[in-house]
C-alpha cells in the first residue's frame, strides 16, 4: 500500500486517496483553515481529518524550519513514497523542495513554482515565446504609476504569488492606485507585483490530469466574470463544447504543463480568448476552486478529486459519459445589513438543483463582492445545455428575495 505524506488536503481528499488504496499522513495550518472555513468551523474540520487520516500534524506554514520539519517527521513515521501539495498554492513551493531533497517529489519544485507564480510563469512564456502577453513588474505598489507609459490603459494589476482573485485590479486611472494599494495592504501582501496588458475575450480554464508526464484534457470551463474593477467570478458552466477555439484554448494549456515540465496531477489554467487568439492568464498545480471538481461531476460522472489519486497511482482518468453541463452561479445580494430573506428552501427543492449556499443569517452585513471569499452564496445545478443551465440558474436568483438596511 503506497504511503503519502500531503500538505492540507481536504476532507474529501484523504478519502478518495484511500479509496484508492493509500494511507494519507496530513499536515495543516490551523490558520490557514481558519482563513478558508472560518474560525467557528476550522476547529471541528482538522478534527474530522485527524480522524479519518492515517497520521496527522498542525503547523504554521509560515515558519518554513518548523514546516520543513513537520514533513520530514512525517515521512519517518509513515515510511512515505511520495509527498504531495495539491491545496492552496502560498505553501505548496517549500514542501516540493523539501520533497525533492528526499527524493520523493511527485513534481520538481521548480515546476510548480512556474505553474503557481504569476510572475515566473510571465516570464517563461515570454522567453519560449508561447502566449505572448505584455508585462512589467514592480516591487512597491506605488512604483507602478512609473510603469503605465509602456502599456495603454486600462491594464491588469496584481500580487504575483496570490491566489483565488485577491488583489487582482483593472486600473483605469493611476489615481486608482491607491485603492489598489489599501486592498494589498488587507491581504498583507508585500510581494512582487504584475502589471499586464488587459486581455479583452471570453475566459476560460482548462482543467488537467496529468500522468506520468502525458496531460490529459478533462475538459474546458467557461468563466463568468463579475463587474470590473476586481475580477472575482460571478459563474463557471462545465464543459464547454468541444470546438476549434476551445481546442485551441486547451492546447494551449497543455504546452504551458509542457514548457514548464509538470509531471503528475492537477492543474487548472486560465486561458482568454482574444481576437488575436488564446492567451494565458495564469495556471495553479491543483484543482480548479469555486466548486468546478463539483460541477464536472455532475455534468459527466468525472469525480476529479477520486482522478488526482489514480493519476499518481499511474492510471489516466476514467472516460466522461454523455455530458450534461453542469453550473455554480454566484448570487449577488444588495449590501447592507440583512433584515430578512425568502426563496431559499423553495430553491433547494427544484429537481435540477443539486446544493445552494446562503452564507448569511439576518442581522448579518452583506458586503460588496472583491474577491472569491466575499461572494454572496451559490446555487449548483444541470441543465441540458448552456442555455438552459444559464436560464436555470436565473430562476434560482428570482426566487431568494432579500431585505437589507444600507
């Protein structure tokens, strides 16, 4: 039985890896759970995983001798195979690098650092001359303003090394980049920044299984982009049909995992569609988020997070049935102070709906939506195709009905 060492996986994870025949020693940040399921819940969720997990560890990401030895401990007791990151990617590079000095890396570290550093993968298509985007950086936000001479406004900014759409800012004006600024500030982030020019197009992410050093296509995600100036996604619809653009969308995906020399599991690249042809947004060497694992299952049968662990135990993912198109459709809720909400149980109950989130109870704030995590709730559901799952989830938005005081 293969023995793996994995930094943050999820619940769902460390059953579908034993289901396919792993024992799973986990490793976590009790602040980083905090950051993704709030402090009330995170407590309960590492419980439930030291339970079903085979080993279990805490501790902070953030002191890299402590978590460097968080790993090798586990790794001794567990007699590992394999060390493996596929969470969030703040934490993924040390743990490949401390992988690859004991000659278990399912991936260089180098590799992943290309896939999950926005800067890094910049300036490695740039140099094989694959998706030529212009780009500047800069290390201070104030040093930006200097940059703008070179691109024509409006232009894209943002944190290289954050993820899930924190700090990512269409800048109109430079008189906008103290606001841009403050949002950095928020997220403490002081790393290198992106300036790019603003891809205009349909957006879309290739989602990948990689195995034994062959990329295999799952499918294309359309995105659903939110108003400007942030770019937090208001939807995904899975698949896309199969197309000349979205094949080439999704070829090019796969010569980035080439160029950059991924050998095994997930990835999920961003890909717009320009007038002058597909170019890439950025990548990440793991699932996609906002539930897109979630809707490729419903849509085709596909469960990715079972696929991640066959991929490393060698076998390419199983054959999609006939597809449906499956959706996650963010609501947008007016700001302000809840005072009442209606339609969500009636939501629930229709039969094309598989699960709705509404995050908020009354007398809670509904704030203004700037990033992934400040989302209003979800509805995940079927239709037949596009058009029918867009109109579905439109029924959805009318039936919740809100009150809120500004």
């Amino acid at each position: 039985m293969p023995n793996l060492v994995m930094v943050m996986p999820y619940k769902a994870y460390v059953t579908r890896a034993q289901a396919e025949g792993f024992r799973i020693s986990a490793i976590w940040d009790p602040a980083e759970a905090d950051r993704l399921y709030g402090a009330q819940t995170a407590p309960g969720y590492l419980r439930e995983l030291a339970d079903l997990a085979d080993g279990f560890r805490l501790v902070d990401f953030t002191d890299p001798a402590a978590y460097a030895g968080a790993i090798r401990a586990a790794v001794r007791e567990l007699g590992a195979d394999h060390v493996w990151h596929v969470g969030s990617e703040e934490s993924m590079l040390l743990a490949y690098e401390v992988a690859d000095e004991l000659g278990l890396a399912v991936n260089r570290p180098r590799a992943v650092e290309l896939l999950n550093d926005k800067l890094a993968m910049r300036t490695l298509l740039r140099d094989k001359g694959i998706s030529a985007v212009r780009f500047a950086t800069a290390e201070r936000w104030p040093d930006v303003a200097g940059l703008l001479a070179g691109f024509d406004l409006p232009v894209v900014v943002k944190p290289a090394t954050l993820s899930a759409s924190r700090g990512t800012f269409l800048l109109r004006d430079p008189a906008d980049l103290p606001a841009w600024g403050a949002e950095l500030a928020a997220y403490d982030y002081d790393g290198p920044l992106l300036v790019e020019e603003y891809l205009r197009g349909p957006e879309f992410s290739v989602e990948t299984l990689t195995v034994a050093g062959e990329h295999h296509v799952v499918g294309v995600t359309r995105k659903l982009l939110g108003p400007l100036p942030h770019f937090a996604e208001l939807g995904h619809l899975f698949p896309e049909p199969d197309t000349a653009e979205t094949r080439a969308v999704a070829g090019l995906a796969v010569a980035l995992l080439d160029a950059v020399g991924y050998q095994c599991g997930p990835a999920h690249t961003e890909v717009i569609l320009t007038a002058d042809g597909p170019r890439i947004v950025e990548s990440q060497a793991r699932l996609g988020g906002d539930k897109i694992p979630d809707i490729a299952r419903l849509a085709t049968g596909v469960d990715l997070r079972q696929e991640i662990f066959a991929a490393l135990a060698g076998r390419p993912p199983r054959p999609a049935r006939d597809a449906a198109v499956g959706h996650i459709a963010y609501l947008t809720l007016p700001t302000g102070v809840l005072r009442s909400v209606s339609g969500v149980d009636e939501a629930r109950a229709l039969d094309f709906v598989d699960t709705v989130s509404f995050p908020f109870s009354v007398g809670d704030v509904i704030p203004p939506t700037v990033d992934s995590k400040t989302r209003h709730g979800f509805v995940i559901l079927t239709g037949a195709d596009t058009a029918q799952a867009l109109a579905r989830a439109d029924q959805v938005r009318g039936l919740i009905q809100v009150e809120v005081t500004r």
